[in-house]
C-alpha cells in the first residue's frame, strides 16, 4: 500500500493539485481531500462502464476489433472526409490537443473545443473589450468581495469556495468559516425545532421565510470577507452566501446596466430592474464600491442566456467601471478541467480559441459559420472525430442527428452517449490518473497531471491513438498522391 | 382542480448528482438518476395535482420528454422548473445559436403536464427513439 501525495484531480476547472491517493495492489482504493465528484472520477476508472477494446460498427452493431484495424478504419474515414470535425478536447492534455490540432490541419477539417457550448461567448466578449483578470492565488490572498453570477459553484465546481475564495484563510483576508459551520447548524437546529413541533401540532404553521431581507441588509453590511450570489433560481451555493439576490431569467443584462449607472452615481427612475428592488441593487453598488479587492466569477447562467456574449461584455464594462473606484477583476468559471488547455493550445498552434478551420489550407475563425453546432445544423460536415468528450449529451436534438448520420470516430475512457451512437470507438487512458500530461486551472495556471495508475494492459493514450492515426492518414494520403 | 398544462421557463445547468454521476459513467444508474429529472416549484405542483416522483412531460416547440418531477426545496421558484444537463434536457432544448455557435440552454419556454402513465425512457431507448442507432 502507498500513498500518493499532491495529485492533481482531473474533473474540474479548479485543478485541486491536493489530492491523497491511496493505492493498493496496482488500484486506488482511497480518496482523500477530493470532492464527491474527485472521489466518483477516481474510484470509478475501473468500473464496468469502461471501454475495453475498440469498436468498429459492422451490421449496425458495435463489434471489438484490434487497435491496428480502428486505426485503419478511422484514417480512412478521416482521410476521406471533405468536411469533417474534430471535436472535444477538454477532457485531455495539452500534448493530445497538440496531435488533434495536427490532425486537422492534415485533414483539412475543423477543430472545436467545447467551449463553444460553454464560454465561447466568454471568448468573444474578452476579444471584444479585454478582461481584467488574476490568478486564484490573489483572490485567495486579497478578494474581500467575491460575487457568483449565474454559477453554482457548490455543485460544478465544489471545491471553489473552500479553496480559493470565501472560506480560505488567505495572507491578508481571514476566512469567516467558523461564521458559515455555525450559521448552518443554527439552521439545522431550527428544522429539527419546527419537525418536531409539526409532529406535535399538525395544524401549526411556520412562520413565513423572506426571500430578500429588508433594508438595511445585515449580512451586506457586516464586516470582513463577503461573498454574494446573484442568480435566476436559489442554489445551493446560494444558501451559504451573506447575500442572494434573485434575477428574472434572462434578465442579467439588464441589471447589470442598472448596475454600471450606479456606480457611476446615476440615479434610476424605476422600481425594479430584471425583477430586482433598485434599493438592493443600491446596497450592491455600494458593497462593490466600498470593497478593496472584489471579484466576479461568472458561469454559464451569463453565457447560456438571452444576450450571451452581450452579458459578458457588460459585465467586463462593469468591471472597468469599477476599477476606477477601487480594484475589481473577473473570472469565467470553467467547466472542464482542460477546457482552459483547449483554448491556449489552439490559440498558439492557430491564432484562435476554438471554432477554427483549416478547410482551405490555413485557419479560419468565424463562430457561427465555423463552431460545430451551427455546422451540424446547417447539416455541412460528413464525417466527425470526437476526443474526450460527450456531444450527444450535450448537443442540441437538431445537432446531434446529423453528427450520427455520418461516420463518427469516438476516443473515449467510458461508454457514454456519443461512443454508443460511435463507427469506430477507441478506450483510451484516463489522464491524470493512468496518464502524464499538462492542463491548466480556470485562471490560466498550467499544472502537470500525475500517471498514478497503469492503464488496462493495451489500452493506449489519447495522445498515442490520435499519433497513430495521424499517421495512418499521411500513408493513405501519400499513397493516393502515388496513385494520381 | 388541478390545472392540465403549466406555462413555465425551462433551465438547465449542472446539479452536484449530476457532476458525480457523469464521472461514474454516463452509463450507469446513477447518472441516470440525476438528469431524468426536473426540479419544480412546491405551487406549481399543486397546480398541476401532483408530487415528487410523478412523471411529467415537458414540451417546448423544439421537442418533448418525460421525466420525472422532484419538488425543489430550497426556494419557491414559480414559474420555473430545471432540468440537469444531458440527454433529456438536449431534448427540449432550443437550438438557436444566435450565430456564435452557443445554443440557448438556459430561459426556453416550455409547457408542463402530468403524465403519470408515461414512461421515463432509458438513454439508450431515448437514443434509439431520437437517431435511431
């Protein structure tokens, strides 16, 4: 039995490089540090759901086959393709995304990452007008405002709030936590009191629960770290903020234009904005002001709805506004723990974050016209490689129905939608556990994944399948050039 | 009398069952049990006569699914109902990108109706149903 220290946890944006492993007889049997969602990846690479040898689809059905036969069979298809997509990438390392970016370029195709059903409007907007931005080692140390706008990190990123915002304990903002553990057990408290009475009294009501509390707010004004939430619908990370304030859905552009004119100490001629009382909006403008170090983390409850690029944009404008009071930045709350990685790579191979296309030689950047959903359902590609990832699950019904009408090449750990609709389905290693590689944090931090694990005997890496093919497309090509 | 059909705005996002059942596999039972779900408001429940565990059926004008209603605890939250990220939510979801590539996953309007005698399908029969493979 060993234990291996400082693992980085290959889930989400946050990259937690703390983790404690436990390995037993060639198997992790042990989690310690990590979230439910850390503790699920790591114990779960073994389970039954894993892939364990390629597929290729004969007679409509997924039959095994070696690994050679699925590289052939998916050169072929790639090398054949006038238009084909090579899609995912979040999910792997930098040096796999590296290969896919080759590849594309060899096969003339399209290279997305998915960001573009995550914060590529993000991407558009900080092309537009910039981003002022730190990594989550100065949040940590300094923020003394922290506001979530449209996220959860409670459920999408668990790990976020303990680690490197509100209930650290940084160099120069303490953590309220003690606040937080007896806040909550207050509560707990108060359940247990009103059950009990129900159960003596059925006809005994509890007294009504204010949704916002009334002006002067208590916890806005408190001292110390706060830590605010703004969202359509009440989270779960919303019941442990000092402050929630609820948004019509659809609505956050329009409040955080409200916002901007008061900060700039205009005065608004309404009563509420994006169902919002003006005088909470006030008090928010006023803790945003007053605060030495504030930071906003937004998620895709921005990028998802009504407006998309336009929030953020007025979101970083608001930010700019701030930063002539005091100190403000802004983070996009990424979702997988390489989507970071994604973007970069690309953008040093390509020029471009995501949505590039290499269909006439050289890369072309036009979301919209070259981002994979609209190419699905313009119903343009014929042929789709996709790497880490779960289209299926994730696209719109219209998008996925063409991407499986066409021959679709699937590099995946674990069975999950898009390899059961896969021709050619490859199990690859999970990085950062039976895999070396570099992925980099929300902030833009590189971090080296560990290999704690060997993989199943003969299954191969994302990186070392996607060599393999690439290589198998140059011979078919060169022998096509032969043959002309 | 309960109401047969309610007008509502449809969220998606992620839930922590969600997060911890995609790592488990998107084959397994618990994935399953975190996004065949919808999340509704205790009123509007008792608007359409049902309870936590009823299926219902929920169509938008980009498709229709079933699945199963779970009462929302922390807030009333009328109007809206919430359904995890995967393959029951992509179902109804809009597939306007606005010409950015971003589908609207978030503020979709849709209808509820109880359907406690229709099945919530399987990934792999809602799969078949929709692409056919």
């Amino acid at each position: 039995m060993s234990v291996v220290k400082s693992v980085t946890c290959p889930v989400c944006g946050c990259l937690c490089d703390d983790i404690e492993l436990t390995v037993e007889n060639g198997e992790i049997v042990k989690v310690k540090k990590g979230c439910s969602m850390s503790e699920s990846k790591f114990l779960s690479y073994k389970s039954e759901h894993r892939i364990r040898t390629p597929l290729i689809r004969k007679d409509g059905q997924l039959v095994p086959a070696s690994y050679d036969e699925a590289i052939r069979k998916a050169a072929e298809i790639l090398a054949n393709a006038n238009y084909p997509l090579l899609y995912g990438w979040s999910s792997t390392s930098c040096e796999a995304q590296r290969v896919g970016i080759e590849l594309a370029e060899e096969i003339g195709g399209v290279v997305d990452n998915t960001s573009v059903v995550c914060h590529g409007p993000s991407l558009l907007s900080i092309q537009e007008v910039g981003i002022p931005t730190c990594t989550l080692g100065q949040i940590r140390h300094r923020a003394d405002l922290i506001i979530y706008w449209g996220c959860d990190p409670w459920s999408a990123h668990p790990r976020h709030v303990e680690r490197y915002t509100a209930f650290t304990e940084g160099r120069f903002e303490s953590s309220e936590w003690m606040d937080y553990v007896q806040r909550f057990k207050a509560a707990a408290g108060k359940k247990k009191i009103q059950s009990a009475i129900r159960i003596k009294s059925p006809k005994y009501k509890p007294p009504p629960v204010c949704e916002i509390p009334g002006a002067p707010l208590p916890a806005i004004a408190k001292g110390g770290r706060k830590m605010i939430v703004i969202d359509a619908r009440k989270t779960m990370t919303a019941t442990i903020a000092d402050y929630f304030i609820r948004v019509e859905p659809n609505k956050d552009y329009e409040v955080m234009q409200a916002l901007r004119a008061l900060i700039r100490d205009q005065e608004l001629d309404v009563d509420k904005v994006g169902g919002v009382p003006v005088e909470y909006l006030e008090e928010l403008a006023d803790a945003m002001i007053n605060c030495e170090f504030g930071v906003i983390f937004f998620g895709l409850g921005l990028t998802m709805s009504a407006g998309k690029m336009r929030n953020i944009e007025v979101a970083i404008s608001l930010i700019r506004d701030l930063n002539m009071r005091t100190k403000f930045v802004i983070m996009p709350m990424r979702g997988h723990f390489n989507v970071a990685g994604a973007n970069i790579v690309l953008t040093w191979q390509s020029g471009y974050p995501f949505a590039v296309d290499y269909s006439q030689g050289y890369p072309r950047y036009n979301p919209g016209e070259t981002s994979v959903p609209d190419i699905l359902l313009r119903k343009d590609s014929d042929a789709a490689l996709v790497v880490a990832s779960d289209p299926v699950a994730t696209f719109p019904k219209a998008a996925v129905e063409h991407l499986v009408k066409n021959p679709l090449i699937v590099i995946d750990p674990h069975m999950n939608a898009t390899a059961t609709m896969g021709d050619v389905v490859f199990p690859s290693a999970f990085v950062g556990i039976e895999a070396e590689g570099t992925a980099y944090r929300m902030d833009r931090v590189p971090l080296p994944l560990k290999k704690v694990v060997d993989p199943p005997e003969g299954i191969l890496t994302d990186e070392e399948i996607l060599k393999r093919i690439l290589e198998e497309v140059r011979i078919i090509k060169s022998q096509e050039k032969e043959v002309a | 009398m309960a109401q047969q059909k309610l007008h509502v705005t449809l969220l998606t996002g992620r839930t922590i069952e969600q997060g911890v059942g995609k790592e488990r596999g998107k084959s397994s039972e618990e994935y399953f049990e975190a996004v065949s779900v919808c999340f509704m408001d205790a009123q509007d429940m008792k608007k359409l006569g049902i309870k936590s565990g009823t299926n219902v059926q929920v169509t938008t004008p980009y498709g229709s699914v079933v699945v199963k209603a779970v009462k929302y605890a922390r807030a009333p939250t009328s109007g809206l109902i919430y359904i995890p990220y995967g393959p029951w939510a992509n179902s109804v979801c809009s597939n306007k990108t606005s010409s950015i590539g971003m589908p609207s996953f978030k503020g979709t309007p849709a209808e509820v109706e109880p359907a406690p005698d229709k099945p919530v399908l399987s990934m792999e029969q809602l799969l078949k149903n929709q692409f056919g493979k």
